[in-house]
C-alpha cells in the first residue's frame, strides 16, 4: 500500500511540474519540442516504477526452488553471523567491564525455522587464570541469558580448569 501512495505522489508532483512548465513555454517550434519532451519525461517518470516493481516481484521469470533453498540458507546463515555478532558484543562489555585479562569468544548457537537464534553454549578461554573468573562468568551467564563456560588456555593450546555456569545457576 506505502508503493502504491508513493507511486500516486511520485505521478501528482510531475504533473505538477509538467503544468507548470508547460504554462510557462514560449510559442513556436521550441514549444513544439519542449511539449513532447514533457510527454517524454511524463511517460517514463509514470511508466520506470512499474517496470522496478516487475524486476521486483520477478513477475516475468520462473521460480528456481533450488535457488530459493540457496538463498534461504545463504540468508539464515548471515542471520546466524550477524547474531554471533551481536551475542559477541554483549558477552565483551560485560567482560571488558570485568577484567583485564586477554579473552577468546565462542559461540555456539542454533537458527529455528522461524529464524529464531537459540544460544547453546559461549566459551570463554582467557590467557590466565585470575581470582574474579567464576563470579565474572556468573555474571556473563545472567546478562546473556545462557549458559557459559570459561577455561584457562595456555601457551600450549590446551584448555584447562573450566568453571561452568547453568542458566539457573
């Protein structure tokens, strides 16, 4: 309905205008000429919109159920990127806010057919161990929502002593 109202303002103001140039063209073969191009830019400034709507709506070309799929899954997949993200961004500032020490994100989340982002599990592997590192993921796990582990990892690339905390935790 908005496209329609906006196609119907888009076509009252160059009309508008076509008038009002037309009123103030002088006589003559120039009159001739400015008059068609009017015509010209009045057709196609009433006719562009339609065209975009069927490009659009892709009203012309068949439907490719493959391609759908694709486009489907392409999309719940930067869904799914885009959520990380932003889970990300939540878990920093509460970290960022708690502690000094170099930290390493994972998310682990699951996309619903109603693209609904269902958290599974964040891992927090830090550079050290430090005395705050439970209650910092206590409070992870509240303002997330989830349930959240934090490890140690050390130079070696092994992880060690995790502290988990459950949503009811």
């Amino acid at each position: 309905m908005d496209a329609l109202k906006g196609f119907a303002t888009l076509l009252l103001f160059v009309s508008a205008a076509c008038c009002i140039y037309y009123f103030l063209l002088p006589s003559g073969n120039v009159a001739k000429t400015a008059k068609k191009l009017l015509s010209v830019f009045f057709l196609t400034c009433a006719v562009l919109p339609l065209f975009s709507l069927l490009r659009q709506d892709r009203l012309w070309e068949p439907a490719s159920t493959s391609g759908e799929t694709q486009t489907a899954a392409d999309d719940a997949g930067r869904f799914a990127a885009a959520g990380e993200q932003v889970i990300k961004r939540a878990a920093a500032r509460v970290l960022d806010a708690g502690t000094d020490v170099p930290y390493e994100l994972i998310v682990e989340t699951n996309i619903g057919e109603d693209m609904r982002i269902d958290i599974q599990q964040v891992t927090v592997l830090f550079a050290r161990d430090f005395a705050e590192r439970t209650a910092l993921t206590a409070r992870l796990t509240q303002a997330l929502g989830a349930p959240v582990r934090s490890e140690v990892k050390h130079a070696a690339g092994a992880a060690e002593e995790p502290v988990e905390e459950d949503r009811n935790g």
